[in-house]
C-alpha cells in the first residue's frame, strides 16, 4: 500500500488511546473472563490513529512512523515495532486486561497466525483521520481503507472459523474507534487548506458527519459492541503547547474548545445511534477521556509524575515520529516521572493508570 503526501508535524493523536484503554480494562475485573476461564469477548477490533496503531504504518512511504529507537525502549526486547510510545499502547494494555491476548498486532506487516486472527488485530493507521485529507497529507491509511481491510479481515476469520463461527465472532467481539485529534491538529490547525472553508464549528460538523457515517458503516458489517472514544485536550498536547501556547508554553485553548466541541456534538449522536441501532442489542458507548487526561496533565504529582508538559523524548517540545529518534534526540533519564513519551504520546505509565482510572466506568455498558 503505497501513498505519496506532505510531512506534516502532527500529534499523532491521542484521542484514541482512551477509548481502548477505558472499555478494555474495565472488562477485567467486572467480567474479564466467565466462570469456565474463557475471555468475555472473543476478539478485539481497533481503528483510529497512532494512539492505537501497532505498526500499520511500517510499511508505508510516510513520516508517521516509529520502527526505531528510542521508540520502544521499554517495550519487551526493548523492540521498537512501530508503537508511537516508549513500551505498550492502550490496545496492548485492553486486550490483555480482557484476557484475549498479551499484544494486539497490526493487521498489516505482521505474519498472522490463526489464532492471531480469530482473537483480533487493530487496523490502526498513526496520522490519520475522518478527513480525507489527513491520512492523504502524510500517506497513511484512511478510515474508510481500514474499514475495507476489516471486510478482507472478516473473510481470513471466516476461512479459519467457518461462517457460523465467523459471524459469532465478528458480532461478540469488542470495536473499538479513536480518530479525530490528527483532523483539528494537524489538517485544521496545521495547514491552510480547510480554514478557506469552514470555520471551527462548520469543521468539527464536517468531522462529526464522517465519524457518524463510519459507525453506521462498521455496524453495517456485523460490529454489534462499539467503543468510542471522545478526544483529548489537544491543547494541551505538548506540541501544540510549543505551536499555540505562546513563550509560556500554555495549553491553546482554542485547540481545546474544539475538541470540546466535536466530544459534546458525537457524544449527542451517539446516545441517538445507540438507541436506534440498539434495537437489534447492539451496544454503541461514548467514552469521554478529555476530563481524564486533563487532570492527569493539571495534577501530574497526584499519579507520580513530575513533568507533563513535556515529552521525554528530546526537547520533549516539538520531537515525534521521525523527529524523535535515536541519531537526533536524548531521552529522559527517568520516562516514569513523564506523562508524555514524545510531543503527542503519553508514556505507557500514563497509559496504564489512564486505563486504572477508567476501570469501572464503561465496560459494564459494553459487555
């Protein structure tokens, strides 16, 4: 899958790590798994941005991407494998609370194995967004391409599972969907291109029509337990603290009124999807981590951390993706005190206590 587009400086979103982090986790300790030690869902199913993407974007002509050090570094092996973090991501952390897998892997550059099939993968693509024109910038894929690489999916699922079991599978399985911070970011806030046409409010309703449209799409093909996670304080993000924040480095709080928007307006279509879709006992959940985060940014001494407008990476101001590696950026001698890995990526210590915090709010309503 080959692209050419612009590099762009893009906090390869966040927005998404919640969404997994909050379903996935919870389901442990409610039902994590049932009496007979089998995992309450069978697979796990993830779209979105880097927040969640393992390593999709590896084999793509593209700057989003971090297969190499110092990515990684306390990942097992010290690996770097295309994970946007120091160690685990959320997806990571989720399936094994569930107790379906160690590792989610990507759906591409990885030799799937049967069971890696019939237990999940995440389709995520670092970068990306519900605008066509994100992922077209950086060359990475789109949300509606991860959704045709779900239909190829299913048909692997259905070849190993046979059809009845396939569609057992597909329609037990948790889905979870984090996209959006890389749109206002990095396409809106980023570049000229969308502002000659919408102004925060007509872009958000354009962003909010798109996400609408791909829940309907993957409920269309078989998802019945979908998580979605809201976005973050983008503002607040180390790089747009550094891009919009002013010699103080404060969080931009046009970047958060924003992704305050989009959370108020999606978290409204939702309730109404989920009512009309939840007919047939479908389950569709709004997860806000937007509160979550900012707390864990405002009061970081309260989770053991002492830096949170910084990453570790480099200056820890500007450094993400192909500018934080090995030959140009230092890392922190301590990542445990640091909320954020780089200039858009928590840490994976802020990934698990973000999941912690989450625990017993949304998994009850996904199961």
């Amino acid at each position: 899958m080959e692209r050419k587009g612009l590099p762009l400086s893009a906090p390869l979103a966040l927005g998404c790590f919640l969404l997994l982090l909050s379903q996935f986790s919870q389901a442990l300790d409610p039902t994590s798994t049932n009496r007979t030690g089998a995992p309450v869902v069978p697979a796990i199913v993830v779209f979105g941005d880097s927040t969640v993407d393992p390593g999709n974007n590896n084999g793509l002509h593209t700057v989003a991407k971090s297969n190499f050090p110092p990515y990684g570094q306390n990942f097992m092996g010290q690996k770097p494998t295309g994970r946007f973090s120091n160690g685990e991501i959320p997806s990571d952390l989720i399936a094994s609370k569930l107790g379906v897998k160690e590792l989610l892997p990507p759906y591409l550059g990885y030799d799937l194995q049967p069971h890696d099939i019939l237990t999940g993968v995440s389709f995520a693509s670092g970068a990306t967004g519900y605008d066509p024109l994100t992922p077209a910038l950086v060359n990475v894929i789109s949300m509606s391409e991860q959704l045709d690489l779900f239909g190829e999916y299913k048909e692997r699922v259905k070849a190993v599972a046979g059809e009845g079991g396939a569609a057992r599978i597909i329609s037990e399985s948790l889905f979870i969907v984090c996209s959006g911070t890389d749109d206002i970011a990095n396409t809106y806030f980023g570049t000229p291109f969308r502002k000659t046409s919408y102004d925060v409010t007509s872009y958000v309703n354009f962003l909010i029509s798109r996400a609408t449209s791909f829940l309907k799409q993957l409920h269309q093909m078989g998802a019945r337990k979908i998580g979605y996670i809201g976005l973050p304080p983008i503002g607040c993000l180390p790089s747009q603290r550094t891009i919009a924040g002013g010699i103080l480095r404060q969080c931009d709080p046009l970047r958060n009124q924003a992704a305050q928007l989009f959370n108020s307006i999606i978290e409204k279509e939702i309730g109404r999807l989920h009512k009309e879709l939840g007919l047939n006992g479908s389950k569709l959940v709004y997860i806000d981590i937007y509160s979550i985060l900012l707390d864990l940014i405002d009061r970081p001494s309260i989770y053991g951390f002492e830096t949170s407008d910084k990453g570790c990476c480099g200056t820890g101001e500007t450094e993400a993706s192909v500018f934080c590696n090995s030959e140009t950026s230092t890392t922190c001698s301590d990542v445990t005190k640091y909320v954020f890995w780089d200039s858009y990526h928590p840490t994976e210590k802020a990934y698990k206590i973000i999941v912690d915090v989450i625990y017993e709010k949304y998994v009850k309503y996904m199961i």
